[in-house]
C-alpha cells in the first residue's frame, strides 16, 4: 500500500486495437438484468440505507451515458444514444477514424427526454456526440472543458448555455449540485489513448469526422441530490487519486478498464472514495449496438474482473451490473415506470 493509500485509509474512509493496444474477439452477449441482479449484487444491507428511493430516477445509456431524472428535473451525463458504427467492434480491426458524425435527432430526443444540464467527461465522440443536437433543441445547459465549449460553439451551440470548468467548481443547482472533479481518460496497453489534444479556439472547418475530436482533458462528476444521494460520474478509467480522495459518494459509476496500464486501478479508485455503498460498472459494452435487448459486452473489457476486484477491496459494497431497460431508483433498485 503507497503512502497515499495509507494516508486517505487513515482519514476513514480505440477500444479495440486503438483504444487497447492489443486485439480482441466479437463481442459477447450479457445475462438478462433479472440473472445480472441475482448474480452481480452482493452486499450487507448496507448500500442505499441512507438514499430515499424516491429522490431520483436513473437509467443507463449505454457506455458511460446516464439519464438521471430528480423530481422531475433532468440531468444527462455522456449521452451517447445515436451508437453508430465505425468498425470498432469488428473483429477484422476495420475501424475508420474517418467516420462521419452523424446524429439520430428522433432516437436521442426519445431517450434523453428534455434536460436541463449534460455534463460531459470529455470530447470524445462516444461521450460528446449527440450533445450540440440536445443543446439546440432543448436549450439545456451544458458543463464540462473548455475543449467542449469550442467544439460545441462549431457546431452552432449559444455560448450562453455553456459553463466552462477545470475540476475544483461546486456548482449550486437548487436542489442538487455538482462538484466539478478533474481526471484522466483510459490508457491502452501502450500507455496512451486515441485521439489525444485540447483546443483553445473553435476549430474551422467544424468538426465532421470522430477523428476530428480530441480528448479535451477529462473531467468526473459527483452530483449530490439534497436530501439524496451522491453519485461519482466517471467517463474514463483513470482518475485523479488527490482529487477524488474523501469525496464518499453513495453510488460510483465506475468505468472498467481496457487494460492493466493504470497502476491498481480499482483498488486505489475504491479507497480514495471510501469504497461506496453501491458501485455500477459503465463503459463495458459494445456502443455500436442499439439501446433495446440485453446489453452486449465488449469482449475486451473486462467486466467480470472488475466486479471481482471490487468484491475483494470493498465486500460491503453492493454491485450492480447496469441494463438499458431497467429504470433505477435512488438506491439503484428498479423501479416501475410512473
């Protein structure tokens, strides 16, 4: 255990080939939730004993996208729901860095309702690329890098609904707030990540290609509801270990990680948040398939390790292995639709 580790114990507490660095097979389908829940949820009673069920609605994305609804007022975290291809999860490693936006206007607006804030991780495709469509459609207001701003100013978002942050902010949203953590994207097995870089002006020509989207710096959230829970929002797995010590949400949606590159990853992400009550893998499954059936792993996340390893680091925290069409309550039980 590093000095570190001993010291925030003492306070009590792409993808494929680009992405990974190594190859991978096809992807694998997943259990239905109602096998997911029995098999992935393990815990002492201890997880949501403090988070009224009520106080929010939750439902999974998809990679690291959530649509988090608190008494009536929404919120979205990554929203990736056009999910088009690009060859990333062909086995024949035909990925085209050339592959063009696109935006399915009528499938995002059904998902992602009418939101009032998106906070975006990182500039990414699979994270960024349907928010300038919710921005000018729905007028929400948007949080995250500066990098985002000026892709979103590209592509024609008001600059008046963006909120340029670095990681520190602790934004007051009257009922809930968000507490701006800064982070760092995914390492493959090479120590580096695709599509790296930041932008200090709005790039001309806009972007047209995911190739045309840097990284950005990342960033993670933790978005506390007033008489709710607090919830860690990662889009990478990597962190900021300083930044993210003593912040003890009650829920961390936690990435898996594609690769070993990362030093102790979840041991270390687990202790500098005081191994949560509840914990919910993200960014596991195949993100060029649509969001209706089970959910389908990417063969080279390793989802079931990751469990496994927050079993063993944190046995009192409950894991639940996220599907599409579960809406969640608070305390990351389903619920039935109103």
């Amino acid at each position: 255990m590093s000095e570190f580790e001993r010291t925030t114990e003492a306070r009590s507490f792409v993808r494929r080939t680009l992405l990974r660095g190594a190859a991978v097979g096809a992807a694998v389908p997943l259990l239905p939730a109602a096998a997911q829940a029995t098999a992935a949820e393990r815990g002492d009673g201890r997880a949501g004993a403090r988070v009224p069920a009520d106080s929010a609605t939750l439902r999974w994305l998809g990679t690291s996208g959530w649509r988090i609804d608190v008494r009536g007022r929404g919120v979205l975290f990554d929203p990736y729901i056009t999910r088009f291809p690009t060859g990333l999860f062909d086995p024949q490693g035909t990925f085209d860095p050339a592959t063009e936006l696109t935006c399915d206007e009528e499938l995002v607006a059904r998902h992602a309702g009418r939101p009032e804030l998106i906070l975006v991780s990182h500039t990414h495709w699979d994270h960024v690329n349907d928010v300038p469509y919710l921005a000018k459609s729905t007028g929400a207001r948007i949080v995250g890098t500066e990098t985002t701003y000026h892709v979103l100013r590209s592509l024609g978002v008001d600059k008046a609904q963006i909120s340029v942050v670095k990681g520190g902010e602790v934004l007051d949203f009257d009922g809930f707030t968000v507490e701006v953590v800064p982070s760092r994207h995914s390492r493959n097995a090479k120590w580096s990540y695709f599509a790296p870089g930041t932008l200090n002006a709005p790039p001309s020509p806009a972007p047209r290609t995911i190739s045309d989207l840097p990284e950005g710096d990342t960033l993670a959230f933790q978005l506390s509801v007033a008489g709710g829970p607090s919830m860690f929002l990662m889009g990478a797995s990597d962190f900021d270990e300083r930044a993210a010590a003593g912040l003890r949400p009650d829920v961390l949606m936690g990435a898996v990680q594609s690769s070993k590159a990362t030093y102790r990853y979840v041991p270390r992400l687990l202790g500098a948040l005081g191994r949560p009550a509840t914990v919910v893998p993200v960014h596991w499954d195949h993100f060029e398939r649509p969001l209706t059936g089970a959910p389908l792993r990417d063969s080279g996340m390793d989802l079931d390790g990751f469990v496994a390893e927050v079993r063993r680091c944190s046995p009192t925290s409950r894991v639940v292995v996220p599907d599409y069409t579960t809406l969640y309550g608070a305390d990351l039980r389903p619920v039935s639709p109103a």
